[in-house]
C-alpha cells in the first residue's frame, strides 16, 4: 500500500501582539530523546512589562540562507521555517524537560512590517530581561572548536590575571599598531603557534560579523563612556545584516546601554515602512546634532564615500551615508588624517538650521563658501601609482597647474598636498620640512624605483633619503588614491573626491574638521554633497578666522 502523502506545510500561525504592554511570543521547545527526531513546539504570549517576566534563553545565530526551509511541529501544525533556525532548535533543545526560546525568525512575524518594526523597537528588553543569550556560531565538524576552548580559555585566564577586567579580547590576540597576530613558539604558552589557528577559526564564523550579535554581545567602550553615535555606526559599520534597514536600527539595542544614548537616539525608529534613504538621513540628523554636543569639530563628513553614479537623481540623499555598503579598498578612499585640536572649522560647532525647504531628506548647516572649483586632474588608481616614469610625469603637471610664481611655494603648497599634510604612518608634514621629503621622492624615482613598503624602512635613520621617500610615498598613496587633485579660482590647490568636478563649490561646514565639496544645484542655496577635501592654507582654522574679523556674514546650505 502506498503511503499518504505528507501533508503541504503550512505558514506560522500568529496572531496579533499587545504593543503597549510590549508583548512577546516564547517558544516552548519540547524534549526530545535524539537529535534526528522531529521538532516540536508551541507559541507562547509573555508581556515585558509584567514581573516576574517567564525565564526565557534568547538565541543568536546566522539566518544564512532564507530560501532554504525546513519542516517543524508548531502547535500541532507541519510548518516551514529557515534551515538554520531549524539547527538552533534542534542543537538547543533538551533531553529532559522542554526549554523556553525566543528565537526572532519564529517569534516574530517576519511577513508583518508593524510587527517586526515594533519588535526590534524592543529588542534591547528582549534581549536585557532573558535568563541567558545562547549562542549558535554552527556545527564543529572537524572538533576545531573544542580543540579552540582550551587555549582560549587559558587566554582569558591570563587576561584576568594580568587586569581586573577582561575590555577587549582583541587587546591580547591582535597588536593594534601592526595589526600583527600575537603568539608564541613555546608551548607552554596560552597562545603557541599550534592552537592559534583554531582560536582564529572561531572568530572567522559568520555570527561574529552579524550586526544585531553586535547589540546582543558587548560594545567595546566602557558603559560609563557613552560612545558617539557616529562612533556605535563605526563598530557596525563591517557588520553584515539580512534588511539594509537594520544597518540603523540596530542601534536601537544601544539606547539602554549608555547614559544619554536614548536621547540622542530620539530621532531614529524602527519603522520599517520608510525608505531606506529616510532612514539613513534620520540616523545621519541624529549623529550630528550628537556630534554639535559633544565636540567643537569632528569628521562628520568621513563617512562618504561616493562612488561615480550615486549623485545621479532617485538615489539615497548625497548626505547620508551609506552605511549599508561596505567600505572597499577597490572602490573608496582611506580616511584623511587628522591632527587633534585643529581643523579647518576652527571652534565652531555644527550649526543646524532651520529652513523652509527642510524634509525627510534635507538638511541645512551653516558654513562659508571658500571658491568655485576650476579645474580636476584624473582620479588617481593603483595602477596609476606603479610606474615611477608615470608617477614622475603626474607630479610635473600638477606643478604646472599651480599658479604660484615662488617656485619655493609652489612646491612646498604641492607636497603637503600630495599627503594632505602627513606622511606615512600617520605622521605630520611640517612646512620647513616638505620639500626636501618631495624631492626625496622624485630623486627614488628618477632611479626607476617605486618605494612602496615604508616598513622596511624602519631601521634606517629618520633623516635618510631611503626613509624619507618610502614614507612619503606612502602618505602620497593613502591620500591620493581614489581622490583627484584640484584647483580653484582663487589659485588655491586641493585634493578632493572621485566625483567631484569643474564648478563644484569648497565650503567650511561648521563643525566639520575638512572642507567640504559641494555640487550646486539649481535653486540657490541647495547643493549636494560630494565629499571632504583638503585644501592647502585653510586646514588650521585661521582662513576661518580671518573672515569673521573681515566682517563676513554666516551662510546656509542646503543639502540634498
């Protein structure tokens, strides 16, 4: 006899949840005796409000891919759910006695925007009043992981010997100046040569780059230090997460974490009804009325990278940044260096203004206007920077286009250009001091070399022509690359974004430690925003105060 076909799995059954009591569903995962059997469940309502709350585990684990479904039991009824929610069930559920989950891709209805939009609302409650926060990074098919917890368990015992907390793991295993791995040979030790690279493989695992684990898990920055808001989208910022939305709400599960945070926070919801470009520009408007609080100038802008194509009308607002996509070596400039205590906005904060064009999608500021932009060189690539030949000929007519008649000036205004004021690693350029760095480099070229690896330099004496070069070139490569020389109407010469071009405006942005390019567009006053520059002269705040004792008056821009 043929057997009856097994019936066609059904979708999760839900009903509506309590918002203002925030209300919950639990997942009451009953025992099973082996791991093969068939899964089965039940739907349970808690309200989070009340006390005692039920003794739940929440789960964190990787969604992976969610075309790929699996079979449960839920309240009697065959259902579908993702592949890897089904491991986290089966891989946490007892032998004796049921246990109590919350687990988001069964527990909340993911087809339901309002719902999913208050729950992750509420997600720091959720995960703040469980018992416990389980963690599923996959299964250990080759025992890497249980050959790994033995030496990392010796590696947080030598931490907790050696400090009276353990702040960041990342602290023992990596040198943050090198970026080099720490161990040792000796076996005896807790990070010998054999076992790191199975402690390296737990943390290769997907759940440690997925956004929402990072709000679960434990920001480094000390709970009496409340980070910036810029500074919680820089820790999310390598993270990955399956809605580009969650990009900005997951900092929501920080609202609780840090003094103040809630506040500065205020403007951002968990709505996902609004566009991600809405969302991005709340986020965005929340970090810099954070920042106007906090610091007198700041790198507000260091966050754009715009790519050729993303000021073309329809896309997301040239202001906000997008943190949904990866920063790539490839594709995006380096961060400019920065010299504490001094910036081209002076002392002044960022100033927010009031306007009657304001949207969901605007933004005013207040700055000044230093020039129009006259005229571009090519965007400078890698390739761009192998051949010394190549190289020697760029900065030849980059000289020429300075319209300088001190040959001096010109060539000293050239080389902290070509570094935007500091050389490798990280170094300032002193004035006094540029030219001979340049010509230093120029002399290692016109020999047919190209000093790419300034570490190997490091033995060398600080004033060695060998040193020089390669730290110069360097500085040159990290500011250059993925930016274009300029120059401006009033003579000036700078470095900006890819995407800029002739007729852009260069503005001080109160608040912002780099000028920045502005695109005009056609109603006055409104620009889009195309990225930081630097700009020979005015990076100290002095051009700044030169045009307040000139008498000139503040002016507004409005971003789009």
């Amino acid at each position: 006899m043929a057997a009856a076909p097994r019936k066609r799995p059904r979708k999760l059954p839900y009903q509506k949840l309590d918002v203002g009591r925030k209300e919950i569903r639990l997942l009451v995962v009953k025992q099973a005796e082996f791991r093969s059997d068939d899964i089965y469940c039940e739907l349970r309502r808690a309200f989070l409000e009340d006390r005692p709350v039920p003794s739940y585990f929440t789960v964190s684990y990787v969604w992976g891919n969610v075309t790929t479904r699996t079979a449960i039991y839920l309240d009697g009824k065959r259902v579908e759910i993702g592949a890897s929610a089904e491991q986290v069930l089966r891989r946490f559920r007892y032998n004796e006695g049921d246990v109590l989950l919350w687990i988001d891709a069964v527990c909340i209805n993911q087809r339901d925007i309002a719902e999913r939009s208050q729950q992750v609302a509420i997600m720091g409650d959720i995960y703040s009043d469980s018992a416990h926060n389980l963690v599923w990074l996959g299964d250990d098919h080759d025992d890497s992981f249980a050959r790994a917890l033995v030496p990392l368990q010796a590696v947080l015992e030598d931490a907790r010997l050696a400090t009276s907390e353990v702040p960041d793991l990342g602290e023992i295993l990596y040198d943050r100046q090198s970026s080099a791995i720490r161990y040792s040979h000796d076996p005896a030790t807790s990070l010998n040569i054999d076992n790191l690279e199975d402690i390296h493989g737990i943390y290769d695992k997907a759940w440690f780059t997925r956004l929402w684990n990072r709000d679960n898990g434990r920001y480094p920055v000390a709970r009496a230090l409340r980070p910036s808001v810029l500074q919680l989208f820089m820790a999310l910022g390598d993270a990955s997460a399956r809605d580009n939305k969650d990009f900005v709400f997951g900092l929501l599960g920080f609202r609780c974490r840090y003094p103040g945070m809630e506040r500065a926070l205020v403007g951002v919801s968990s709505d996902y009804t609004r566009s991600l470009g809405v969302i991005l520009c709340d986020a965005m408007r929340a970090a810099l009325m954070d920042v106007a609080k906090i610091n007198k100038g700041s790198c507000v802008f260091s966050y754009l990278f715009l790519r050729p194509g993303d000021l073309q009308p329809g896309n997301i607002p040239s202001w906000a940044p997008r943190w949904h996509i990866p920063w790539d070596q490839r594709l995006d400039a380096y961060s400019y260096q920065v010299l504490t205590g001094t910036g081209a906005c002076g002392d002044r904060r960022i100033e927010i203004l009031e306007s009657p064009a304001m949207s969901d999608t605007t933004l005013s500021l207040g700055g000044l206007v230093v020039g129009r932009v006259r005229g571009t060189a090519p965007v400078w690539t890698k390739n761009r920077l192998r051949s010394p030949s190549a190289i020697l000929r760029r900065l030849e007519c980059f000289r020429l286009l300075i319209h300088e008649e001190d040959e001096h000036k010109r060539m000293s205004s050239l080389a902290q250009t070509l570094v935007a004021g500091f050389t490798f690693p990280g170094v300032p350029l002193l004035p006094t001091a540029a030219i001979d760095t340049f010509h230093a480099l120029v002399d290692t070229l016109t020999r047919g070399k190209v000093p790419w690896h300034a570490y190997h330099a490091g033995h060398l004496a600080p004033d060695d022509p060998n040193r020089l070069a390669a730290n110069y070139f360097l500085g040159m490569y990290n500011s250059c690359r993925k930016r274009r020389l300029f120059t401006m109407t009033d003579r000036r010469i700078g470095l900006g974004p890819q995407v800029m071009e002739p007729g852009d405006v260069v503005a001080v942005i109160y608040g912002s430690l780099h000028p920045i390019v502005l695109r005009p567009l056609p109603d006055e006053g409104h620009y889009q925003v195309c990225g930081e520059a630097y700009v020979h002269d005015i990076m100290d705040g002095q051009w700044l105060a030169d045009q307040a004792a000139k008498g000139r008056k503040d002016e507004g821009f409005t971003l789009h």
